[in-house]
C-alpha cells in the first residue's frame, strides 16, 4: 500500500530480455496477465535491450516492434521521460530499457 493514501497493493517489478529469448519473456507476459486480471497496478523496468523510436531509441528493430506490439496489446503505458540513454558504448548512446505502466 502506499504511504499516506490508500490500502490498494502496487505490483513493482524489474525483468532483464536476454537477447537470446523471446521478448518479452513469457515471465513478463505472465506478470502482465496477472496483474491486469486482477486490475493491480503495475510498474515494471525492462532492461528490455529493444529498439523502438516509441520510446527514443535512434531506429527500430525486430525486438523493439515485439515489444511494442506487446505494449499496445496489454494497454501499457511507456513511462520513460526524456532521451537520455540507457546504453552507451564507443560508437554511440541508445535507449534499450524501459519503464512500463
């Protein structure tokens, strides 16, 4: 519950997309089902390693389409502010992780 307000449970939760599985995991996609079928808030970080403009990545790749798919079809929300990357290397700076509500 949260402080100060009311009894109602809040679902947090964290999942790394190894990119050698499908993503999401079907862990997540159980979560979500969970959640959503018993209307439980839910926040979840993905260190989700997709690309999707939707969420300021610099293009869109196979992962970043699933993932979107996914989203749209659970009625999540993306909760990630700004540009600021989530990954960088030599090469370049790139948002992969996620904030879903």
């Amino acid at each position: 519950s949260v402080p100060g307000g009311s009894n109602r449970e809040i679902v947090f939760a964290s999942g790394y997309f190894a990119s050698e599985r499908d993503s999401p995991p079907p862990e997540v996609q159980g979560l979500v089902k969970y959640c959503s079928e018993r209307k439980l808030p839910l926040i979840l970080g993905c260190d989700a390693n997709a690309h999707n403009v939707a969420w300021a990545s610099t293009n869109t790749n196979g992962r970043g389409e699933d993932m979107l798919e996914f989203i749209l079809e659970n009625n999540l929300d993306i909760l990630n502010v700004g540009d600021s990357p989530t990954f960088v290397n030599r090469v370049r700076g790139e948002i992969i992780d996620i904030t879903l509500g």
